[in-house]
C-alpha cells in the first residue's frame, strides 16, 4: 500500500533511520513504478544515505515531468556533493528563478560558486543566506530581552540588548531607549548625547512622536550646558 509505506517512511526519516526509509520505499517503488510521490519521498533519504548518483538518476527522470522545487534542491545537494558545482548551480539558480530559495539553497550557491572560484557570487550569496537566515522579529526579540534587563536593574545587559536590536534594525524606540539608560540611570552623558541626537536624526519620527522629541531636544540642551 503506497500510502502506508509513505507514511512509514516519513516516520523512519523523521527519527534518522534512513536504511529502514530507503529499504522500504525500493520495495513500494517496485510494486508501484508510476508513483512520482514515492520516487520523490526516497530522494531526499537517498541524499541521506550518501547515494548520489541515484539521486541524481532519479530526480533528473522526475524533472522531465515536473519542475519540482523540492525535486531540484534534492539534485542540486547531489551535484553539490559529487563535485559537479557548476551543474549543482544550474538547479539553484533555476530555484532562485522560481522564486523558492531559502536559506539552505543560497548557503549551498555560496559554496558552489566559492568551489569555483567565483568569489564575488560566493561573498553576494554569502550575504543573501545571512539575510535569509535573520528572522524578521530579532530586533523586537532583543528589544524585549532589553526592556527585561532594564526593569530587573541589569543596565549594562540592558544597553547591550538595545544596541543588538539596533543592529538588526534601525528604530527610533530602541535608540530613545538607550539614550534614557545612559541618561538618565547609567549617568554617561556623552553616550545619551550621542544616542539623543541619533533619535532626533531618525527619518521614521512623526507627530505622534512630537511629545518625545520636545523632551528629547530639552535634554540635549541641559546635557549640552554641564559638559
């Protein structure tokens, strides 16, 4: 039964029994030779299994009938491993094309084009795997772990958190709320001043943010007159 043996399969893979995984699904194959969806479950466990060459087999056949995302990031690991960098790289490139890279598959360019030696592209992907591989949400992670060390007194840990934010994203908020800390709880008053005057500098402030600014710009005046 295709089914079952799919599902069996799926559940050997997920626990790394890859032997068991390949084993079982040559049988279901052999009884069932049309199945795409079988022949495609076993590539990747094939990859697994160091075989290569019969992912390579097996996918180039699958991708006569269907140019399958998932199909060619199994082919192009293959090549990748077998050496064969510049044919790996005409599977990636068709992936980027389809517009279904990640950052598994621009990881892989960056090493394919690093292998021959096109160290351009290896940096230009190398770039675009680290992009791919930040979440949009990091700076808001480390602005909470901030505001966390801020209200538990840790200041310094705090700052830290803040300038790690900023690093992955540049916020007004977490520039105002740095300057406060070296303001007005850490005493730096060229740090504040510095932070302050990055705050006022931010393109993204508006109205709503009025209130903020007549402060912030009050206190650069006062921190301006004690140095």
């Amino acid at each position: 039964e295709a089914d079952v043996a799919y599902d069996l399969a799926s559940a050997y893979k997920k626990m790394e029994l890859y032997a068991p995984a390949y084993s079982l699904l040559k049988v279901a194959i052999a009884a069932d030779t049309g199945n795409l969806v079988l022949q495609q479950a076993l590539l990747p466990i094939t990859n697994s299994l160091k075989k290569y060459n019969e992912v390579t087999a097996i996918g180039e056949k699958l991708l006569l009938n269907d140019k399958n995302a998932k199909v060619m990031v199994d082919v192009a690991k293959a090549y990748f491993y077998l050496k064969s960098y510049k044919k790996a790289l005409t599977f990636y490139k068709a992936i980027e094309a389809m517009d279904m890279q990640n950052e598994a598959t621009l990881y892989f360019t960056s090493l394919c084009y690093r292998e021959i030696k096109d160290y351009d592209l290896a940096a230009k992907y190398a770039k675009l795997t680290i992009t791919e591989g930040i979440s949009r949400n990091t700076a808001a992670y480390y602005n909470l772990l901030g505001s966390i060390y801020e209200e538990n007194a840790q200041l310094s840990s705090a700052v830290n958190a803040f300038k790690k934010a900023l690093s992955f994203e540049l916020n007004k908020n977490s520039y105002y709320r740095v300057a406060l800390l070296y303001d007005l709880k850490l005493k730096q008053t060229k740090n504040a001043i510095t932070y302050y005057q990055f705050y006022l500098k931010r393109k993204d402030l508006d109205k709503d943010d009025q209130t903020t600014i007549d402060y912030v710009k009050g206190r650069l005046e006062e921190l301006t007159k004690k140095k």
